[in-house]
C-alpha cells in the first residue's frame, strides 16, 4: 500500500468494502424491482376503454394488443430486461472481483 505524493494520504487497490457495499445495494435493487414491476404506475387513457391504470408489465402488453408495437417494445425493454441485465452484469463483477475469474469477460462487461 502507497500514500499519495501529494496528500499524504493512503492509497489502496480499491476502496474499503466496496464488494460488501455494491453486493448490499444489489441486494437492495432486487428487492425493489418487485414493487416497482407489480404496483401500478402507468395510467392509459383510451376513447374505446376509458382510463385504465397497469402495472409496468400490463401497460406493455395492452400497447401490444393494440398494435403500438414500438411502444410496448420501447417499456419492456427499458423497464424490465435492463434493469435485470444490469442487475446480472453487477452480479457477475462482484463474483469476478470476489474470486479473480473471468478477467478478460469482465473487462469487457
């Protein structure tokens, strides 16, 4: 371990504990997509059906029964499949960074 030229202080290879706090805040990140996923937050108001208030997951599927494809596509991409790719590409850099494997993989991760 070195010290800073400048300030004196001391430098280490990584922060303390990050591992333990980016594993926490992952934990935490799985536990609240649920609730996010399943409470309704998208409110539609159709001329032919009314108002109608969906979960993130329903809101895409009514867009697609109505064939507005783009949309549907553009909510389910950004509201469930990124949230769980980012949340196993965290998951893989932890376990990397934990146990040394995958270097070359997790670079380019």
């Amino acid at each position: 371990m070195g010290h800073c030229p400048r300030c004196h202080a001391s430098l280490h290879l990584r922060k303390p504990d990050s591992l333990q706090r980016t594993v926490a805040l992952t934990i935490g990140a799985v536990i609240l997509y649920f609730p996010a996923n399943l409470l309704p937050v998208l409110r539609v108001e159709s001329t032919l059906s009314g108002t109608r208030q969906n979960t993130i997951i329903s809101g895409a599927v009514q867009f697609w029964q109505e064939g507005d494809y783009p949309v549907a596509l553009i909510i389910f991409t950004a509201s469930v499949m990124i949230p769980v790719l980012k949340v196993l590409a965290i998951v893989m850099l932890c376990l990397g960074a934990r146990f040394g494997f995958w270097p070359h993989a997790l670079t380019q991760l």
